[in-house]
C-alpha cells in the first residue's frame, strides 16, 4: 500500500497561493479520492474473475510449476554428473550431464508457457 506525505502548508492558511500550488492540491484529492474508491469496490468485489476463482492462483501456480522446471533438472543433473564425473573420472561426463539438465528445463518452460497461454486465450 502507498502511503503519500504532502507537506501542505498554503492549505492550513486557508489559501491557495498560485496555480501551480492550486493544481498540486486537486491532483493529490483526485488520488486520495481515488484510493478510497478502488477500496470500495475491492470489498464489495472480492472476487473478480468469473467461476469462483481468485485472480492470483493462476499466476502463483504458473510460478510454481516454472520454478520447479528450473530447479529439479539443474540440481538431478549436477548431482548426477558429480556421480558419473567421480565414477568414471572424466569431467566431460559432468558438464555433459549438466547441459542435458539445461535442455530438459528450457523443455520444461517452453511447455509450460505454451500450456499458460492456451488457457489464458480460453
């Protein structure tokens, strides 16, 4: 939430002092005013998408599945080509294996944003 401080002194003299004071003064009620009113309608409307469903789920849900596509093939493939690099002394095997863990998870992505907007356009 934005909290807006405005040192106001030409209004506690019960003046406006020039124009520019004057349109600084009707801008900061219009915003005030206008921040009272989307609080109105927020809990009059709770709950704006139609079905039932809040409006951050998808996103957080789209974040979640995006974030795990990153996460678990880079960490599998690094502890696995450690293994494989150790077992057979090559380090060719280690960077082999993490570069296979980069594709699996621009796979992993790419069909998930392909997946989100399918259903977005529905």
């Amino acid at each position: 939430m934005a909290f807006i401080f405005v040192m106001d002194p030409v209004r506690s003299r019960g003046r406006v002092s020039n124009k520019r004071d004057n349109i600084i003064l009707k801008d900061r009620d219009l915003l005030l005013n206008g921040m009272e009113e989307n609080k109105e309608n927020l809990a009059k409307n709770d709950n704006p998408r139609p079905g039932g469903a809040s409006w951050w789920k998808p996103i957080a849900l789209f974040y979640a599945k995006t974030t795990s596509w990153i996460i678990i093939p880079l960490i599998l493939a690094f502890w696995g080509g450690q293994y494989v690099g150790k077992s057979f002394g090559s380090q060719s095997l280690f960077f082999v294996c993490v570069v296979f863990g980069f594709l699996i998870t621009c796979f992993g992505i790419y069909r998930e944003i392909k997946n989100y907007k399918k259903n977005l356009d529905k």
